[in-house]
C-alpha cells in the first residue's frame, strides 16, 4: 500500500507541474503587430471597423515607442476582431488600413503594398 501511495503522490506531483507550465505558456502568448512596411511607425491606433473610435498609441507599449520594419510591436486591451488600424511612420506620412482582422493572442501585420490611403 505504501508503494501505491509513493506512486500515487509522483502522479499528482507530475500533474500539477505539468498544469503549471501549460497555464504559464498560454499567458504568455500576446497579440502582435508585426510591422512590414518600409518605415519605422511612430503611432499605431486602433478603431473598430468603419467607427472612427480611435484607441490609445500602442506603440506605448515598446521600449523606444516605434516599431521598426520587420520588428513586433505587444497589442493591448484589443479584442478579437475587425478593426481599422491608423499609424504614423518616420516619414511624416498618415496611412489608414481598413477592416484589418486581428485575433487575441495572434500576428496581424500591414505591408507596404497595401497602403493606398496615407497623407503627408
């Protein structure tokens, strides 16, 4: 009976670590803006699609406040969802992406070749 214990004690110990380090992963993923356009964005907003309801500067959420091409920029308070996406980059241009679909926890990216809406 002592052996069935033992054996029974390593099983929940097993569980439980293995619980934690799955919860601990599904935390740590974030939804991100990878940025694929020619320059380093300088604001990133966020509205609804077709609300004009502008969020708060995202690229708060980066060390520099900008994201570079090819770098990843951590989204925050977004849901999943259909969105239009404003951003200001280094060259002085305004650009408006429209109905940009962004899902929790995933990758949205904007590339240069889809840019048709921007002002200077």
């Amino acid at each position: 009976m002592f052996q069935e214990q033992r054996n029974m004690t390593k099983a929940i110990i097993l569980a439980t670590f293995i619980l934690a380090f799955t919860s601990a992963g599904a935390l740590a993923k974030d939804t991100r803006f990878w940025n694929l356009t020619a320059n380093t964005i300088t604001a990133l907003q966020l509205s609804p699609a077709g609300k004009n309801e502008w969020g708060r500067n995202q690229t708060d959420n980066d060390r520099d406040r900008t994201v570079d091409h090819d770098e990843r920029l951590k989204i925050t308070d977004t849901a999943t969802g259909v969105y239009d996406v404003k951003f200001t980059d280094k060259s002085g241009r305004t650009c408006v992406v429209p109905n940009v679909e962004i899902k929790a926890n995933g990758i949205f990216t904007i590339e240069e070749k889809v840019l048709k809406d921007c002002t200077k």
